[in-house]
C-alpha cells in the first residue's frame, strides 16, 4: 500500500484476486455483492479513515492512488483576485519598459521616426502603469473615514487619463507623419526594421491577449486599458512590419524612389487607424466620471420593481444609479400605504435580500440601497 502527499484527494480502488461465489469478503469488507467486482472512489477523508479497518480485514489487495487536485481557471481567479491584477500590472510595467529601451535603440540605430516614436510611446505606457498600479492597491482597501465610498472613483478617473494621453499620442503620430511626408522622408534601415517590427508584434500580441483575458475576467477597467494599449502597440508594430516589408522589395527596383516616403506613410496611417481605440476607452471612462446611469442597469432594476410592485402590492417606487469602474451604485426608494404593517425588522430585511436577489447585487461589486417610506416626499 503505498500513501502520497496528504494534499492530493484519495480514490481508493479496489480489486479482488478472484471472484467468489460467496460474499463473505465483499461483506467483511462493508460492501454489497453487486459491487464486489467493480472499483469504487472515496474522497472525503473521512469515509476513507472508516472502512480502511475492514478493508484490510477482508484479506484483499488493497489500492490506493492519490489524484493531484486541478484547479479551474475561474476558481484560481477567485482566489489569487486581490494580487493577480496588481502582478498582471507589474508584468506589464517590466515588459514595456524592455520594449522600451528595445525601441529607443533600435530606432536610433536605424533612423527611425517610427520606431523611436514607438519606443518613447512605451516608457509614456509605463508610467501610466505605474498609476494604475498604485490605485488597483487602493482598491482593495476598505473606505475610510476621509473615502467613505472607497475608492472606486480613481479607477474611471485614471482610465481617462491614460486614454487621453494615448489619444495624445495617436495624434502626435499623424502630425509627425504628415511632417515626414511634405519633408521628403528618409533613409531608414528597412531589413533592421523588419526584424524589430516583428519581435515587437509578437511580444505586443502576447501580452495584449494575455492582460485581456485578466481583464475579463475581473471586469477590470485598469487591466482593459493596459490591455488596448498593449494591442495598440501590437498594430503599430505589425504596421511597421507590412510597411518596412514592402520598402525592403522595393529597394533597389524602379519605385526605389518611393522608399524613403516608407516610414512617415506608414506613421500615419496607423496613427490614423488606431484612433479610435483609445478613444472608445475615453468616452466609455468619461461616462463613469459622470456618472453616466447605465441603459442597460436601468432597465434592470425598473423591471425588478415593477414586478416587485405588483407581487407585493406597493404603490410605486423610485431608483437612481450608477456605475464607477467596476461598482455598481444602486439606490430605491418604496412608497407603501399609510397602514403598511411591517411586523419585524427581519421582514424588512427580507425584501432588501429579495431586490439583491434578483438584481443579482453583491458586495463589493454592487452599493445597494433599499428604503420603505409612506412619505411621498422621501420617493
């Protein structure tokens, strides 16, 4: 019999040398005849500790194997929460700051007004990182006395920030294309290029699916932000690539003359085109700033009550909401007739822990309020 970690679960099989035709050993063991030629798995610890007697009374071999627990990716985040986003950030920051130093230097190399933009748009990236590091700690503190709401305004606050300095960017990169252009271009080391385009798309991709799917997974507006702007640079890299390509087969043709226009033209294209990235980010950041009440929240809790009005008999309600980052901020106020009896504090539980039940509103991710008044002037 041999044992393993006590950290991995037991699934006990169980095997007869041979079958008999009586069932005095499946019974000395604690098992029916039916099953005396099958194997059977036992789990809890428990179960194991209580027939483990009686198995090794019956005289038969005896099989334990010790399975190593596996973890869904889901049931990991649940755990790991808290740290996984603030690693995903450093991850981040430590990775475009070599992307950095790869871009400035490459561009230097080369002559490169895109690739050096790149490079100096990533340091620009991680310094934004850093802020978003800073206030995903805050987040998981508890509010104060001086934040009693938390701190899930900085959240929305920080993601306008950063989007508007990518937009910044994206702009800076079309006038700086456009300056290339009516300059007359330049000579660049196109084969140089190709091979650092390439490398800076692949490492961009991998990290842009990578903080995407943290993001997704915690609702995160920092880690989807750091994630759009891990795919923008991605873009601008594989841009940079088709463009250096093209002036590499071009070089040395009759268009050879075409080829110092290369660099600025695909500067400005892709500045261009990835605008909108950003900028989607900055509307939807701005819209939390506000406050801005969600249609779709809206609509949710409206058809709550207005079923809850009916089910209960209530005269009519209002809701007001909102969502900052992640957190939804919802508060409803009853009206019930003058002669409403509320018989205990616990009946009026009842129906808060009914509205979250339906709303599907829990803390931290919900700020729920639920008020019963016979005042018309409290709705």
């Amino acid at each position: 019999m041999t044992l393993g970690p006590p950290t991995y679960i037991a699934e006990c099989n169980r095997k007869f040398a041979q079958q008999k035709s009586t069932d005095t050993a499946p019974r000395a063991a604690g098992l029916s005849a039916t099953r005396s030629s099958k194997a059977f798995s036992l789990c809890p610890s428990q179960r194991l500790m209580h027939i483990m007697p009686n198995l090794l009374a019956s005289g038969a071999p005896v099989r334990i194997v010790f399975v190593r627990r596996r973890l869904s990716w889901s049931t990991m985040h649940e755990k790991l929460k808290p740290t996984s986003e603030q690693a995903a950030l450093k991850l981040s920051i430590l990775v475009t700051a070599l992307t950095g130093l790869a871009g400035v230097a490459a561009g230097l190399s080369i002559g490169s007004r895109a690739i050096m933009f790149d490079g100096m748009y990533s340091f620009i990236d991680v310094m934004l990182t850093f802020g978003a590091l800073t206030v995903s700690k805050l987040l998981m503190q508890e509010p104060t006395r001086r934040f009693q709401f938390g701190y899930w305004h900085l959240e929305p606050l920080v993601g306008v920030i950063e989007s508007a300095i990518l937009v910044t960017a994206c702009v800076y990169a079309a006038i700086n294309g456009l300056q290339g252009l009516t300059s007359g271009g330049q000579a660049v080391s196109y084969e140089i290029g190709v091979v650092w385009a390439a490398t800076m798309f692949v490492s961009g991709m991998a990290m842009a699916i990578y903080i995407g799917r943290l993001a997704r997974l915690q609702r995160s507006i920092l880690l989807t932000v750091d994630a759009r702007g891990w795919l923008l640079n991605a873009l601008l890299s594989l841009a940079l690539l088709v463009a250096y390509g093209i002036a590499v087969v071009l070089d040395g043709s009759a268009y050879s003359r075409l080829v110092p226009f290369v660099d600025p033209m695909a500067l400005l294209c892709m500045s261009l085109a990835l605008l909108p990235i950003p900028l989607k980010t900055l509307i939807s950041a701005i819209r939390d700033v506000l406050e801005v009440a969600p249609k779709d929240l809206d609509q949710s809790v409206r058809s709550v009550l207005d079923a809850l009005m009916i089910e209960r008999g209530f005269l009519r309600y209002s809701s007001h909401v909102a969502q900052v980052g992640r957190v939804r901020f919802i508060e409803i106020h009853i009206l019930v007739a003058a002669d409403f009896r509320v018989e205990t504090v616990h009946a009026v539980d009842a129906i808060r822990r009914e509205v979250a039940a339906r709303l599907g509103a829990s803390w931290p991710q919900a700020w729920l309020t639920v008020d019963l008044t016979a005042d018309p002037e409290w709705i």
